[in-house]
C-alpha cells in the first residue's frame, strides 16, 4: 500500500479545516501569508471579473506553500463577495461590519468561493463556487442586535455572517451550495482529493 499523498491546505480558515476534517480529510494547515489586498487592488483596477479575483487569490496561496513544498498536493481557497459591480472586503471595524450589512439589506449579493490545487510548484486543478443570496429587509432593531450579540465576530467572515450560527436569520432566499458559503467548494475538493488517494472513493 503506497503512502497517501501529503495535503497541504494552505489557509488560516478555520471552518475550511473543519469541513475537510469532518469528511475524514486531515491537512496540514500552512498559511500562506500573502499580500492579499495588492494583488485585489491591481486586479480590480484591471477591471478583472471577481470569479478571476477569486481564482487569482487562491492561486496565488496554493502557489507560494507548493514552491515550498512541491512533495505535497497544496489547496489554496478564497472567497469574495459582489454586489452589483461592488467587491466587498471583509470590515476592519464594527462600524465598517454595520455599514455592510446596511448595504446588503433587502438585496442579492454572489459568494464566489475559489479552491485551486497546486503539485510540484504547478496548477493541476480549480473550482470555483458561486452561490446567490438575498438578504431580507431585516429591521434597525434586528440590526442593533445582531451587531451586538456577534462584536468583533463579525470581521471574520466577508459578508459578516456564519450560515452555521444565525447568519439564515438575515435572509430570504439562499441559492447555491452550503459549502461554498462557508468559503470552499467541498464537493468538488473531496472529488479531486480522491484523484489523489486523499479522500476515500
Ligand atoms: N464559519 C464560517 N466562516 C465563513 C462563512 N462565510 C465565510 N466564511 C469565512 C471563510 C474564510 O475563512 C473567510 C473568507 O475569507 P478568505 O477567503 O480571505 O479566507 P481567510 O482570510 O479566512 O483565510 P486564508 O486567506 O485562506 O488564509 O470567511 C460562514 O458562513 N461560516
């Protein structure tokens, strides 16, 4: 029997380790730390599409942990947030936190939520996920509380909420793939880490 292959997820997400670690799956968590907000900015002023922001992001990961370990097969995710033609980034400050919930009240926003595989310093796979949601009127009220019941939670995640916890209580219709909300495409991931003898087939 030869040696499964190393995986390498090359991200600080927490919820990205548990949901491979639920489906048997245990990466190694490397963190690749990269100057995420330069490559976005010279991408975004490209005028580039947000799926190709994400894609890029999640290239750039994969790469820089592969180079360093060109053995292992290295996951690079990440997920962004789009309102129109608006790209969101996750709010730095609480108030940042209110000013994007009030803008994505009563309205759809996409979650794109890239993975790409790295082997050998090279590319070998990608997905990216995309998902609609549409976040009902919720009142100022709701609004206060919630803001206060989750504080500094809610500079974790790009659109302030966790679908896991009670981030359905801001919406009125969700379309797309639970997973890839939660900021990986894991159907597709544990699809191809069979290809490699990571994940059982
Ligand atoms: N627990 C939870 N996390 C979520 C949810 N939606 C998004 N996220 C998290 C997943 C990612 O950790 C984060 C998306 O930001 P990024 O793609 O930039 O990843 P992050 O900065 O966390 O780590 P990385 O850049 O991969 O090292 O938001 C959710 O519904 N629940």
């Amino acid at each position: 029997m030869t040696e499964p292959r190393r995986l390498i997820l090359a991200s600080a997400s927490p919820i990205r380790a548990t949901m491979l670690r639920q489906c048997g799956v245990e990466p190694e968590i490397v963190p690749a730390r990269v100057d995420e907000a330069a490559l976005k900015a010279g991408m975004v002023a490209e005028s580039a599409k947000p799926r190709d922001i994400a894609d890029a992001l999640a290239e750039m990961k994969a790469r820089k942990i592969s180079q360093k370990h060109p053995e292992a097969v290295v996951i690079g995710a990440d997920q962004v947030l789009v309102q129109g033609d608006r790209l969101f980034d996750k709010a730095e400050t609480i108030q940042e936190a209110a000013e994007i919930l009030r803008t994505l009240r009563n309205s759809a926003h996409t979650l794109l939520s890239a993975a790409v595989a790295y082997e050998g310093g090279e590319p070998v796979w990608r997905h990216i996920g995309q998902v609609q949601l549409v976040m009902r009127d919720f009142s100022d009220d709701f609004l206060a509380d919630y803001i206060t019941r989750h504080g500094d939670g809610l500079l974790a995640t790009v659109g302030c909420y966790k679908l896991e916890e009670d981030g359905p209580a801001l919406f009125s219709r969700v379309q797309g793939d639970y997973f890839t909300i939660l900021g990986l495409p894991l159907l597709e991931v544990l699809a191809f880490l069979r290809t490699r003898r990571i994940a059982t087939s």
